[in-house]
C-alpha cells in the first residue's frame, strides 16, 4: 500500500516521469503532495503535475473510503515505538504512533531531549521489543544534539553504541527555511535508509526568532501550516512516527483544562497539527510527569517517568 512503487504505470511522458521519480520514491508520496509543490520540486509544468498526481492517487486507490471498522483495525494493527517507559506507553495507547505527530511540550529540562534520543534508539529495535525494525532522522534545530548521551543510553541494548549511532541521520536545521526545506527534501532520504522517526527538537525556536510579535503572526502561521502538512504527509505515505518537542508558554487565558495557564507555544495554526500532544512538567529530581493534553483518541491521563543515566525509565506509581 504504502510502499507502492510501480511508477511504468503512470501515462505521463518520460522525460517528465523521470524528473517525478527522482524527487518521489513512491507513488504514495507522489499521491500526496500538493501538485503545486510537485510542479516546484520536479520543474514541470502544472497540468503534468496534476496529471501525475492524480494518477498516482487512482493507482493506489487513495480516493475509495474505507469503512470506520476497517480503519479500526487498520490503527489497532499499526507498531509503535516504545518510550522505554511503561506507564507513559500506555497513556499514549501502546508508544508514539506512526503516521502521526506526537508533540512534547514542556519547559527546559522537563525531558523532551532525552526522550527524542531515547526514542532515535528505540525505532532501531525490533519489532517485538517496541521498535520498528527502522532508523531516525533528527532535525536538530538547537544544537543540543549529543551524540555521547546516546552512546550511553544505547549501552543497554549493545557493547557497541556505534551500531545505533549509525542509524540515527542527524541534521543541522540553521533557521525556519532551512528546517522547512530539510523536510521538504527528506523523500528520498526516507526510502533510502527505512527512517521510521523523524524528530523535530524544537519545532518552535526558530518561527519565534524569525517571526516576533503580532506583524509577524500571519507570515509564521503560514509557513508553519505549510511545514506541518509536509511532515503529516511524511508521517502517512512512509508509515512512520513524527515526534516534535516544543516550548510552552504563560497564558492566562488559556481555554486548555487542567493545564493551569501554561500552554504549547505556536498558538492556534500549529495547534491544530499534531495528532497526540503532551504536556511534560518536572516534579522531584530526576521525576518528571507526562500529561495527554490534546488527542483524538487518548484520555487525559498522567504518567510518571524517570531519566535515569540509562535513558527513560518507569518511574514510581502516581500516589493520588
Ligand atoms: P530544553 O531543551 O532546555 O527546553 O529542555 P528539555 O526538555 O529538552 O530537557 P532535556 O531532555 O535536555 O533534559 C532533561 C533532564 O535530563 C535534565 O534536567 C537532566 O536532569 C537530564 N539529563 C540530561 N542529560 C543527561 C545525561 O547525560 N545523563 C543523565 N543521567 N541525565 C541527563
Ligand atoms: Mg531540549
């Protein structure tokens, strides 16, 4: 389904079918990508993209509905990647999902990072042992990637860290176009090397440098729609698990229940986005509890989990 590919069925010149196959590994990620953007990326005209596009969305039959019972069982049978954590695996129904965005806000320290590496780890493992059998991609836009943490964290599967350091491609994003265009441009990157996470640490520091205050806003809110729709279709046409972390902020006004007035930073436009959000807070020393804030599907519930020199860990039972 996903990972269809058969491209000699496309009714398109060749010229063009070759520029689209360099730039789309499947036709799933062909099907869904705005032919606009198809038309950017791959230098052809407009109706060859549309052409293409649609089909490509006839080909795998992205347009026939399915019934409500057979997407039941399609989101009970997908994997997920396990946090190392079991209380916060099962308030997030069994780990982060694939083919969602699962955001983890929190102020510093709370353990966004330290998840997200525990996480580049864990998609490595099997699939029996929580992981996805895949690799990670992180898109490291504070510098505060660390390759030494995870070494140390991987030694609870390995003597030889080096295997999973090697499966996590890390990159660099300097500023919001760049972050933008890194995930715009991660297509064949995906296909190549089976990347079944992507991290986004932080989703939000770069559109609240570039882009202060209310002149700004509508300019932010539209880039950041746009990234967010790129990282969706990702998330969906690979099958994989899109973890971003986020900042919070202090708002008074804030209609969220239970969260007091502190909030996810990127107000409404990014909000709407991520499928699962999560609201980290710190309690005592290396205790920080784990909050659904925002789902679909999940209740409201609390987990506890410690960071330990090992990585993520259970932490003690909730005493209320
Ligand atoms: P910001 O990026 O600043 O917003 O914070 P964050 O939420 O990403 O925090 P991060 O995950 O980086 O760190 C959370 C906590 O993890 C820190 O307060 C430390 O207690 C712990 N931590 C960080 N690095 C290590 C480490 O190498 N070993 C151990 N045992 N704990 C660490
Ligand atoms: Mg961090």
């Amino acid at each position: 389904m996903a990972k269809k590919n058969d491209f000699s069925s496309l009714k398109i010149a060749k010229e063009i079918k070759q520029r689209i196959e360099e730039e789309f590994p499947t036709l799933m990620a062909l099907a869904t990508t705005p032919p606009d953007e198809v038309v950017r990326r791959c230098e052809i005209n407009k109706s060859s993209a549309e052409r293409a596009v649609h089909q490509a969305r006839k080909l795998i039959g992205m347009s026939e509905p399915i019934t409500a019972a057979e997407l039941l069982e399609k989101r009970m049978t997908k994997p997920r990647i396990t946090t190392s954590s079991q209380q916060l695996d099962e308030i997030l129904g069994g780990g982060i999902a694939v083919g969602a965005i699962t955001e983890f806000s929190g102020a510093f320290s709370t353990g966004k990072t330290q998840l997200a590496f525990q996480l580049c780890i864990n998609v490595q493992q099997p699939l029996e042992e929580g992981g996805l059998n895949g690799k990670a991609l992180f898109i490291d836009t504070e510098n505060t990637f660390a390759p030494t943490r995870v070494a140390e964290m991987s030694y609870s599967y390995t003597d030889e860290p080096k295997e999973f350091l090697e499966n996590i491609f890390v990159t660099r994003a300097y500023n919001a176009d760049h972050q933008i265009q890194i995930v715009q441009k991660a297509d064949r990157l995906i296909q190549t090397n089976e990347i079944r996470l992507i991290v986004v640490d932080s989703m939000a520091s770069h559109f609240r440098a570039e882009f202060p205050g209310k002149d700004n806003l509508p300019r932010r809110q539209q880039m950041l729609m746009a990234h967010a729709e790129t990282l969706q279709r990702l998330a969906e046409s690979y099958e994989l698990a899109i973890m971003t972390t986020n900042q919070i902020l202090s708002n008074p006004d804030s209609i969220f229940s239970g969260s007091g007035s502190l909030e996810p930073a990127l107000g409404f436009a990014w909000g709407h986005r991520p499928t699962h959000r999560i609201l980290l807070r710190k309690s005592r020393g290396t205790i920080r509890i784990a909050r659904i804030f925002d789902s679909p599907e999940l209740a409201e519930r609390e987990a506890v989990f410690h960071i330990t020199p090992q990585g993520i860990r259970d932490g003690p039972p909730l005493d209320y």
